[in-house]
C-alpha cells in the first residue's frame, strides 16, 4: 500500500508540473459488458440541488489533523488540476477522453493530513446521497473534486459547482454536489452500497452487485 501510494503520488506530481499528459489511451478500454456512449447521460435521485457559490462550502474532517471548511472562493484558490480519464456507469455505458479540472484528492489530504487510523472516507452530497471509497482507492493520480468538464464549468445535472471523480470505479462511487468529505477508521456503506451495489465496484472484473 505504501509502494502504491508512493507510485501514484509520483504519477500525480509528473501531472501537475506538467512533465506528464494524462495516462496514454490503450486501445483495451472497454470493460466487459459496457458499452461506449457519446451523450453523457444524467442518472441522480430525481432531485438536482441549486447551490450557488455563494451557498457552496465544502467540509473535510473526520480522522485528520486539520480540518477545514473551503468556501467556494478557498476552493478555487487550491492548486487546480487537469485530466482526462474514461467513465463508467453500472448501467452499461461508458464515455471516453472525459476532461475534467478541479482539485485532485492528494490536493486535499495534504492539506487536512488524515491520522494513520484513517482507513475509509464517506462522501455526502447536497441531493442527499452518499457514498465511500478506502483511502487506497482515492489517493490516486486520476481523482478529483472536479469543478469543469471539457472546457466549461460543471452543469448542475452533472452534480456541478463540483463532484467527486473517481475513474477506475463504477461511477456511482463519484459523490455528485459534494457537500462533505469524512476520514474514517472504518467502512460505512453509502446509498447505493446499502441497497444491493457492490461496495468495490471495479468495472474490470464486472463487480456491479453485492
Ligand atoms: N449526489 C449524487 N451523486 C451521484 C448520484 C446521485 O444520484 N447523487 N448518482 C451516481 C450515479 S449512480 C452515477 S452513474 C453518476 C452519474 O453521473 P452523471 O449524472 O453525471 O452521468 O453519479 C453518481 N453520483
Ligand atoms: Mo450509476
């Protein structure tokens, strides 16, 4: 865990100093059973939160030294952060090349530090849901808070002002209208984890279901 969060980190810093483009695209992108889209399709609770930057904070706690409530104004004055990653919903489709800014997860945990008891971080957004990650599968080079997307500011169907991306899990891992972020020293299962959804959720060995 230690080598790979090493390995990730330096990936991550090749990024931000610019020395490194996004991961080259291989051709074996499509995990089984998924299919490609070029639509982007908006899948939510049937309710879409309208919170204006005035509104938005974002609070990070838990198991950590430092933490912090950023206004929408703290939030953009982190070091921001560019990529471009494929998404994949459990529903069977996937979308490409999608190109995200925002702040990338090591943003945040370096500055709220998580104790060595952080195992897990749960996430809860403004629509009322929620979800969680273990910290190993978030402190990677390809997680954000992501603010944008392909240029322009995040619609709010699409959980803007910001919403977690997490690209190498089923999308519903990825907190829209992020409103909270929790280190814990242990798993609590998120909305759709509790009914039925795979609590690891890696589209490359089809682990949609519980
Ligand atoms: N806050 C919030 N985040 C959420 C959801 C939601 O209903 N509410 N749905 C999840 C699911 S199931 C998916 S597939 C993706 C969909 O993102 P999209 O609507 O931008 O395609 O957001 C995830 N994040
Ligand atoms: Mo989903």
């Amino acid at each position: 865990m230690k080598e790979a969060y090493i390995a990730a980190k330096e990936r991550w810093a090749k990024k931000m100093s610019g020395l490194a483009r996004s991961t080259p695209r291989s051709d074996n992108r499509l995990p089984p059973g998924q299919r490609q889209v070029h639509n982007f399709p908006v899948l939510d609770l049937g309710v879409k939160p309208e919170i204006g930057p005035d509104r938005w904070e974002l609070k990070i706690g838990g198991q950590v030294e430092n933490p912090v409530t950023l206004s929408w104004t703290e939030f953009l004055a982190l070091p921001q952060f560019k990529d471009i990653s494929d998404f994949h919903c459990v529903t069977t489709w996937s979308q490409y090349d999608m190109a995200w800014e925002g702040v990338s997860f090591f943003t945040l945990a370096d500055l709220v530090r998580p104790k060595p008891a952080a195992t897990h971080v749960f996430f809860k957004s403004y629509d009322g849901y929620s979800t969680n990650n273990p910290i190993g599968t978030l402190m990677d080079d390809d997680v954000l808070i992501a603010h944008s997307w392909n240029g322009a500011p995040l619609p709010v169907e699409h959980g803007g002002p910001a919403r977690v991306i997490v690209p190498k899990r089923y999308a519903w891992k990825g907190a829209k209208w992020i409103r909270e972020i929790t280190f814990m020293d242990r798993d609590i299962l998120g909305f759709w984890e509790l009914r039925g959804y795979s609590n690891t959720a890696d589209p490359w060995t089809e682990d949609r279901f519980s």
